[in-house]
C-alpha cells in the first residue's frame, strides 16, 4: 500500500522530502517538528535525539537488555510508532534481518543509512487512517508517548485492527509520578501550593497544561494503558513494572547505574520537556528557569529514595476462534 505521506528515507519509489517538511520552527533556542506543526509539543533538534538514544539505552538496561517481551515467530512487519531516534527499529533488524521495520514519527530525524528492511516515514499515528491495511503488522511497538497526543487510547485500537490475529501489541511507557517506599519522599501538598519535594509540582502542572491545551494533552498514560487494551479487546494483557530510580540512591548495583542514567536523562530533557507546556500556562520564561533548579534539586537528592515506575505492557489481538469483547 503506497504512502500518503514523505518518507523520511526517500528512495526511487516513494516521493523526496519537501523543503517545508524539513523547515523547522525555533522556539526558545530549540527547533520543533513541521509536520502537523504543534502537535507535539516536545523538541526535535539533535540535543534531543542525542538523549532519546540515551534513554532508550537506560530502558534496555532496565528489561535486561531486551528489545521486547513478546514471543515473536518470523514476523514480516513490525511497526513503530513515534520512533524518535529510529534506534529501536535499527536495533530491530539485527534480530529479523528478513523483516520490513517500519518507524514512523512526525519528524525526520532518523539517520539517512540503515539497514535495508529498515523505512521511515512522516506519519501521524492519530489519523483516521493509517497508511496500511487491515490485519497487516505481525508486532506493534509504541514507547514513550507521554504527553505526546489527545487519546492514547485511539492509538491503541488503531493498532488493533491493523494487527494480525494473534499478532501482539507491546507499549513501554514511564509513568513520570515519583514514588518512594521508605518514607523518604515529602508529600504532595494538597493545598494548591507547592511542595517540599519540587518533582511532585513539575507533574501536576503538566497534568494541567495538557488537560487545558486544546486539543487537550495526556500527560500521565503508563498506568492506564493495560486497561485500555482489555478494553479494545486484546487478550493475554500483561502488565510489568521496572523500577527506575531518579538519582545514585539505590545500593543495588544494577539499580544504581540505572538511576545514573535516570538522573542524567532527567538533567538532559527538562528543559525541553518545559517550555511549552508551562508558557501555555501563563508562565513567563524566568520562572520557569527558577521553578526548574528546585526540580533539579529534587532530582539529584539522594537523600530521597524516589523512583518512577516503567511500565512493560503487552497485549494479543484475539484469533477469529477466540471470543472478543470490544467497546
């Protein structure tokens, strides 16, 4: 099925990249994506591709080194959603070298050399319709969608019917809220002003920002995404939480390189992860200068033993013999 839309690696068969395409806005010494301009609110520019590389470095890690959950058998197609970097599709062919990976994103910023089962392209995975059949993908990979679109939920079901049956869906989402187990994390304040701990209110105002955007934003997805696929009708619906520490807290080895990652990833990406959200709030840009060092020091404390949940969520498109349920 012929793309619609530029491809971000453009070949003898599908139409180049325009100029427009690749002319991206600069807003608060950062570039955006042009392609349905404003829909993500996040940067693009290679600071950001630099620490996407990082972070799925840092994700790896955490699920021991593994690319995926799903028992996969000779898949034809795989799709990524919102592939960022393309780090994930590239590290992909390696393991299915006979397989189209295809990783789709609003901006072009994947490198022009990969693999030759490897194809990006322009792509806006909230559209109605997608640029492929029914029932075509053997394996859909999404990650790190916070904050990134209206319904995430929608995303889902479009999956699902381009998912072959007993095909698998699988979602690696970092629910952003801080936890602690040990007491060692101040409270929320509950009271409308700020809290001790300056992570907590980095959170609640963009929960704000992306509930008052128009369209509105989901900030906070990772906790709702296994429901959302009971809910469409996939079956075999798994849920697993990797703990992801902020900082260099942990004693454990293998936790405390992964909270140096943590912090690193944090310090890397908030300002970028910031602007537009608290300007869309009325905030003028020193503040959000000054309200972003306490969330800093909230980060690098290590006297706080917080982390955030990762969340591995993989679901099954049901075989025509299965019964399905779908709202």
């Amino acid at each position: 099925m012929g793309a619609r839309r530029p491809p971000l690696q453009p070949d003898c068969d599908t139409q180049s990249l325009t100029d427009s395409v690749m002319d991206y806005p600069v807003e608060n010494g950062r570039t955006y994506h042009r392609y349905h301009e404003g829909a993500y609110v996040y940067p693009n520019d290679e600071q950001e591709i630099e620490r996407l590389d990082m972070q799925h470095h840092m994700f790896k890690l955490a699920m021991d080194g593994k690319l995926f959950q799903v028992p996969l058998q000779d898949p034809k197609h795989i799709l990524d959603i919102g592939t960022g970097s393309g780090i994930w599709p590239i590290e992909m062919s390696a393991l299915f070298p006979n397989t189209e990976i295809i990783g789709t994103d609003l901006s072009p910023v994947q490198p022009t050399e990969v693999p030759p089962n490897v194809h990006f392209l322009i792509d806006d995975a909230t559209e109605e319709e997608w640029l492929w059949n029914k029932n075509y993908f053997d394996f859909i990979h999404t990650g790190h969608m916070t904050g990134a679109m209206p319904s995430f939920k929608r995303v889902i079901r479009q999956a699902f019917k381009h998912l072959k049956p007993g095909a698998y869906m699988e979602c690696h989402e970092l629910d952003p809220k801080p936890k602690c187990d040990d007491g060692t994390m101040p409270p929320e304040n509950r009271d409308g002003g700020y809290s001790a701990f300056a992570m907590h209110d980095w959170v609640d105002l963009n929960v704000r920002s992306g509930r008052d955007a128009d369209p509105p934003r989901q900030f906070r997805i990772a906790h709702r995404i296994a429901q959302w696929m009971k809910d469409i009708g996939f079956v075999d619906v798994e849920q697993r939480l990797i703990k992801i520490p902020t900082n260099t807290w942990p004693e454990d080895e293998k936790l405390r390189t992964i909270g140096a990652w943590s912090e690193n990833n944090w310090l890397d990406a908030l300002s970028g992860w910031s602007y537009k959200p608290f300007l869309a709030l009325g905030w003028s840009k020193p503040e959000i200068e000054v309200f972003l060092v306490d969330v800093r020091k909230s980060i690098q404390d290590r006297s706080v033993h917080a982390y955030m949940d990762f969340y591995v969520v993989t679901g099954r498109k049901p075989l025509p013999s299965e019964a399905i349920t779908a709202s």
